[in-house]
C-alpha cells in the first residue's frame, strides 16, 4: 500500500502573511520582540533599571513604549539610546528573504 498524499498542504505560511498584507507588520513585531528581550538580559547584567532609562529618555511614556512588545513605532534614536545604556551598540541589517518553494 502506497502513501497517501497529503491534501492538507498548501501554501507556506510566509506566503499566507504575504496574501494577507500581514508581512511587514508581523515582522515589526517578532523585531521589536526580539529587541526586548535582548535589553532586558542586558539590563540584567548591567545590573540598570528602568528608573535609569528614564532619566536617560527623559519621559515614563518613552520608556514604557520601549518595553512594549506590541508597540513598534519607537525611533533609532531611542533605539540608540536604550542600547546605549547597557553597554551595546544598535545594529541595523537587511537580511535577504528565503524564497518558499
């Protein structure tokens, strides 16, 4: 007896977000994530707090928009700054896509 094919396959997922306008936003947000993250174990050992942050921003809203996951308007600036604060530099790349087959 032979394999069945599978007719639940389709389309990637990249595809689906691509059909669907949700690409960019999708991607923002996975960044913006990932940035996150990535400042909250430096902060760590760094041994800085967010009252530090603030006084570098100078704004409680700035600095909670920094730390929002879902909010992914922030500007390299404060990008900058945030990096900054806990010894790291902000790098920016363009990263070729992986074309779905």
């Amino acid at each position: 007896m032979g394999l069945k094919k599978n007719i639940h396959t389709g389309s990637s997922f990249a595809n689906f977000l691509e059909a669907e306008g949700l690409e960019a936003e999708v991607a923002a947000k996975a960044t913006k994530r990932t940035f996150v993250h990535q400042l909250e174990k430096r902060m760590t050992k760094a041994k800085a707090t967010k009252s530090k942050l603030r006084k570098i921003f100078g704004s409680p809203t700035t600095t909670t928009r920094v730390f929002d996951e879902e909010y992914t308007a922030l500007s390299l600036d404060t990008m900058s700054k945030a990096a900054s604060a806990v010894g790291c530099d902000l790098q920016i790349a363009l990263v070729p896509r992986k074309l779905a087959k």
